[in-house]
C-alpha cells in the first residue's frame, strides 16, 4: 500500500502546470501576434498615404478634352481658318449598365431553353447583349434620319473594354438638318445624346491652300497643370498641324486641354458628379500678312493658264508677304477630319502637292540679268554710258556661236537701260566675261540667294544653285568654261532660284539693300528693314531702274503699257521678263517687279511653268499677267478699301 502510495503521489506531481515546452509555445505565438499587430500597425499608421493612393488610382478616371485651335486671320481682320461645328451622335454606353445586365439574363435564358449543349461563353453572350441594346438605340436614330446604320460589333467591343468613360459615336459628321431633327426628337434624359465637337473651316476654300497647311488627328492630347497624370485617362481625340502654317504654329493653335475626373464602380462605370473639372480653352489666333483680296487675285489669273506656277509678293518696306500662291492647289476643307483616299489620289495626280513659291527651284532667266548688271556695275566692268559690244543676233566666240534669244535680235550698239528693256542677252555675255563668274556669284551670294529665306513655313527647299569654278568641279567633275558664265550670266545653265527668293531679290533692289527678311506673320506698324546697302552710284542706279521701267513701257513687257486691261492706272512699275529653260522639255516664265518706280511699295515675282520658247514672250506675255494683277488689286485698295473684289469661297454643299 506504500508503495502504490508513493506511486499515486509521483504521478500527481508529473502533471503539475509549469511546463517549459508550453510556455515557449506561448511566447512564440505572442512573438507572432505582436508582429502582426506591429505589421497591422505600421499599415495603418506610416502606410496610410500609400493607400490611399492605391485606392484612388483603382476607383478614379480621367477624361481629357482637346482645346479649340486658335484661328488665322489676313492682315485685314478676316477669318482665313476657323473652326466649325461637327455633329454627331453618341450614346454614353456607362449608362447602360442595367439595360446590358437585363439583355445579357435574357439572352442566357434563350440559349439555355433551346438545349443546346454547345452555348456561347459568358464573355461572348455579354458582347451581344451589348450589341443588341446599342442597336436598338441605333434604331431609334434611323427612323428619325431614314437611313439604315448597323453596330460594328468589334468596334463596339474595342470600345467598351479600352474607353468605356467616353461617349460611344453612332453617326459622324451630321448634316446641319439632321442634327436639327436629331434635337427635335430625342429625349434630354437619354444616354443617345448629339455630340458637338469641332473640325477645321477654312472659309476660302483652296486660297492660300499651302500656306496655310492643314490638320491631322492627334489621339495623345496633354492636359497641362490638370491633376491625375498617375489615372487611367481617356481621351477624346484632337488635332495637330501637319503642313504650312498649321504645322510651323501648331504649339500656338493647340488649344489648351480640359479634363474631368470620375469615380467609378469596380466594373468601371461611372459615378457622378465628377470630381474634379477643368474647362477646355481656345488657342492662340494668329494674324498673317496675307492679303486674300490680292491672294485670290493671283490665284484666279494663274489658273487661266491652266499649267503649274506660283507667285509672291511682298511689302517693299516690312518684307511681309502679301501673297503666297502656287497652282495647282487643293480645296482645304476636303482635310477636315481626315483626308479621303479618292481626295489624296487626285492631288497627287494633279501635282498639286507641291508649294512651287518655296520648294520649286527654277533657273532665273533673264530676270537674273538685273544681279549681273549690278555686279558688273560695282565691279566697273561696265558703266552706264558704255556700249561694250554691238548686237548683230549672235557671233562666235572660242570655236561656239552666241545667240540672242530675245526674238528680235540685231540691238546694235546698246547702253545699259536698252539692254535691260530689250533683254539683249550678247551684251550679258560680254558683261559676264568681264565681270567673271566668281564675281557674279559672290554678288548672288551677298543678295542670298544661295540660300533659304527662313520663311515661317516647313519644307523649304535647299536646291537653289549659285555656281562657280569650284562648285562645278564638285558636282559636274569638270572644269569652269567661258560658256558657263555666259549662260549664268542670263540666268540660265546651274542657277536655280525659288519664286520666294526672286520676290525677295525684287524687293531688296527696290529698297536699294542687298537683302530682304520675308514674313507671314503681321504686326502693325511694322519696322522698316534695313540691310546693308547695294552699294551703287547715283548714276548706276538710275540706269539700272531706267532699263526697268522701259521693260514695262516700251520692252519685253509692254503689254502692261500697250493692253488696257494689263494697265495700272497711275502707277510706274520696274520690272524684268524672263523665259528659261528648265531641263527637259520644259521652260520656265518669269517676271520680277517693284511699284511705283518712284517709291516701291510692292514687289512681286511670278513663275508659270510652259512649253513655249522665247524670251521676249515667255515672261511678258504669260507672268507679267499676273503680277499686272496683283498690283491692280493692291492699288485700288489704296483708293477704295472698302470695297472686296472677291468673296470668300463657299463649298457646294454650303
């Protein structure tokens, strides 16, 4: 009995409560709760921002909003690109939620009574709900309008899953009526709303059409100093410039974006009000110194010749451009939205791509003859007074017969003011040779015509060619001959010159400079240029405009004298003809001009590309034409300002 005694007594003592085992299972998990509770801790104390964050970007969206772009304007106040409303109609498909929902049951009940074991997944039965609820709006559309649209399933699709925050667009680009009927008919409380957005007007149609550039579309609009950059965003698309002015100043028209955030449900639709919203605003407007009145004017006179050519005029005094022409052109509204593939196909048919005023480079003729005058001058290779060769029509010279080209030929003994009225191309020669090549081209160079004008506009060409010795044997591999001054001497053989750059050229001499800065851009009361002076003698100078002025009153270019309707009443003009061969079979036709004689106020140039040779007809009968224009519009809005010569250009359909 001991013995069990003592036996009862040692197991009551084995199951005492301090066990070491137990007790390190209790700290640990106290270790572990204290960790959690740490963890717990920190999350809710120094991680708050961090979710808060985390929070927002899940459950807020942002819609971005493109700006108007400014409008362009002419020197005289007048709207040249605008922007014109843009109809369409769109259902906000966040909206229709329920209506999807309550389509989606339905169509899974169908299925399931028809027993089909093969059934279209959740995913597919959910897109055709959607199909099926937007076409049923689409309809109501159609029976207003009378027309039988259909739902792009796929597009639908691409939309709800990549942009459900944005309106989804039905019709594009309504007619005036129908948006009207549209307002008329559906109701203010339903998701199918007309949307109006904006697309680029051009009120003169084609006038201008290069210079002015167009738009493209830019899907990637920035809102700048709008919250929300960390967000998913939407974006309704914009536009952006993609040629002529539009492009050079596309920063200054881009209107500045708006946006609006939302709250929205984890299946993404939204939750109104917005949070947050910021109005779009317009661009900047831009005057140019464009003229339409004697932009059209120009226009209109180089389309009667029915073949490619440009023209330029310019403010004397400030180097602004009254008018940029070049033909064939395109109507400017046809790009707004987005260009057709029949629209695109016929420019490049027409050629009328090209902006030939800038990117066009075209030997001179013998309107270069006035730069080789003037560098024979101040070389003293000739001087006013001095007949330095007898004109019989041609002669030999070094083994190669020299001809004139005027058509007439057999000048005789001609001082300088003949030989630039009647374009005596044998007394070029000699001045040429006298002067020599190098010198001829380091007076070009000093006029810049080696060079681009820096004007405003993108895709000015860099061919223009002011040759010598050194440039031939780079580019030709071969040496300099006499006969290659000859020709440069009259414009022709390697020198190319733009239209931009004669007008420019035209307007330095008329201001007695060696250089003019062109602009498109207006400013009222502009500063006179001032450029380093040509550097000729009273007497060379008179000489110079003499020969000039006979070109317009008894020389290549009388028909401005001899024709009424080429008459400018009152009014000297200084001019010079031209006719050069462009290599081919083509030539190029030219006139440089400046008026009055007196005190130039307007220089011009013109070039009409043709196939009819003759230098005492190529550039008085076919350029001057132009520029005698130009200049009758330009005058009599001196005399008469307030009355327009042409209208703004109204499209078929308006």
């Amino acid at each position: 009995m001991a013995d069990l005694s003592s036996q009862s007594g040692n197991l009551v003592e084995s199951h005492k409560g301090y066990d070491p085992r137990v007790i390190l299972f209790y700290f640990i998990v106290a270790i572990l709760l204290l960790t959690l509770a740490g963890g717990i801790a920190y999350q809710q104390l120094f991680r708050t921002d961090e979710h808060h964050e985390r929070e927002r970007m899940q459950s807020q969206r942002r819609i971005l909003v493109p700006g108007p772009r400014g409008n362009i304007y002419d020197r005289d106040g007048r709207l040249i690109v605008g922007n014109r409303p843009r109809f369409s109609v769109v259902l906000y498909l966040d909206e229709l939620r329920r209506e999807f929902r309550r389509e989606y049951i339905r169509i899974r009940k169908n299925y399931r009574q028809t027993g089909d074991k093969d059934l279209p997944s959740s995913y597919q039965m959910e897109q055709i709900a959607r199909a099926s609820v937007v076409q049923r709006y689409l309809d109501q559309v159609n029976s207003i309008l009378g027309r039988g649209e259909k739902v792009d399933g796929r597009d639908l699709t691409n939309h709800f899953i990549r942009e459900l925050l944005l309106p989804y667009t039905l019709l594009d680009d309504l007619e005036p009526a129908e948006y009207a009927k549209l307002l008329e008919s559906l109701p203010v409380s339903s998701p199918l709303q007309v949307y109006t957005s904006s697309k680029r007007y051009y009120p003169y149609g084609p006038a201008a059409a290069h210079t002015l550039g167009y738009v493209g579309i830019n899907p990637d609009i920035e809102a700048d100093d709008f919250p929300g950059d960390d967000l998913r965003t939407f974006k309704l698309k914009g536009s952006i410039g993609r040629d002529g002015l539009e492009k050079t100043f596309d920063e200054r028209l881009q209107g500045e974006a708006g946006g609006t955030i939302f709250r929205v449900d984890p299946a993404g639709y939204r939750i109104n009000p917005p949070l947050d919203k910021k109005s779009p605003v317009q661009g900047e407007n831009i005057v140019t110194s464009l003229d339409m009145d004697l932009q059209q004017a120009a226009e209109a006179k180089l389309r009667e010749f029915d073949t490619p050519g440009a023209a330029v005029a310019i403010d004397v005094n400030t180097g602004e451009v009254l008018v940029l022409a070049s033909v064939p052109d395109y109507d400017l509204n046809i790009f707004s939205p987005r260009l057709s593939f029949t629209d695109s196909k016929d420019i490049e048919q027409r050629q009328a791509w090209a902006n030939r005023a800038i990117s066009s480079a075209y030997p001179p003729g013998s309107t270069f003859k006035i730069l080789t005058s003037i560098a024979a001058l101040r070389a003293g290779a000739i001087e006013p007074d001095e007949p330095i060769i007898t004109c019989a029509g041609s002669f030999v010279r070094g083994g190669r017969r020299y001809v004139c080209y005027n058509g007439r030929g057999h000048h005789g003994d001609v001082l300088l003011p003949e030989a630039i009225s009647d374009s005596c191309d044998i007394f070029y020669y000699e001045a040429g040779w006298r002067t020599t090549a190098e010198q001829v081209a380091a007076e070009a160079r000093r006029f810049q015509m080696d060079r681009r004008t820096g004007i405003e506009l993108p895709h000015e060409t860099g061919r223009m060619v002011i040759p010598d010795n050194a440039w031939k044997v780079e580019n030709v591999g071969q040496k300099w001959f006499p006969g290659d001054t000859a020709n440069m001497a009259i414009g022709q053989g390697y020198v190319l010159v733009t239209p931009l750059e004669m007008a420019c050229f035209a307007a330095s001499v008329a201001r007695n400079e060696v250089w003019t800065k062109p602009t498109l851009l207006h400013q009222a009361n502009a500063p006179k240029q001032r450029h380093e002076s040509i550097g000729l003698t009273a007497e060379q100078r008179a000489a110079l405009l003499e020969g000039m002025i006979g070109c317009t009153t008894t020389g290549t270019a009388k028909v401005l004298t001899n024709l009424a309707a080429l008459r400018v009443p009152g009014v000297t003009i200084a001019g010079k003809t031209g006719t050069a061969q462009i290599p081919g079979d083509k030539n190029a036709a030219w006139f440089i001009c400046f008026a009055p004689a007196e005190k130039p106020e307007i220089a011009i140039a013109v070039v009409i590309e043709g196939d009819t040779a003759g230098e005492e007809f190529g550039g008085g009968l076919y350029a001057a034409p132009v520029a005698s224009r130009i200049m009758q519009e330009y005058f009599r809005k001196k005399t008469n300002p307030a009355k327009p010569a042409l209208q703004p250009f109204k499209a078929a359909s308006e």
